[in-house]
C-alpha cells in the first residue's frame, strides 16, 4: 500500500467517526509524527475484541471444515 493511500484512508476514517482516531502533524524540520486518539485506541481494543469474539465462536466448525480437507484414512 502506497503511503498516500494509507493517509487517505486515515483521513477517511477520521471523517466517518465523531471524534478523530488519528491525529498527525506535518514533517519538516521537526519530523511530523501521527498519534492515535483515545478514540482511536478505544477503536482498536473493540476490534480486537471482535476478533476474539469471532474466532471464539469460529474455532470448532473452522476445524470441522479443515478436517473436510484431509484425505481420508
């Protein structure tokens, strides 16, 4: 992914959430930098909780289906 794509995706998702998830500050002689929020840290740990969720509740049938892929014995 190109390094402009990742900031505009950035600046999407800031514009779609009532307080911004990133904040940034331009390069120069001071270096720029980006920060994530408190939004956006509060953003993260729920997708990762998501993700616990959904591979919880994945795992056996995941499994099952692998088992389909194996050859018989």
């Amino acid at each position: 992914m190109s390094y402009k794509r990742a900031w505009d995706l950035v600046e999407e998702l800031n514009r779609n959430f009532a307080q911004p998830l990133v904040l940034k500050a331009p390069g120069g002689a001071q270096g720029g930098g980006a920060q994530l929020t408190g939004t956006g840290s509060a953003l993260v740990k729920h997708y990762r909780d998501i993700e616990q969720a959904a591979h919880d509740a994945a795992s056996h049938p995941l499994r099952e289906v692998g088992r389909l892929t194996q050859p018989p014995d």
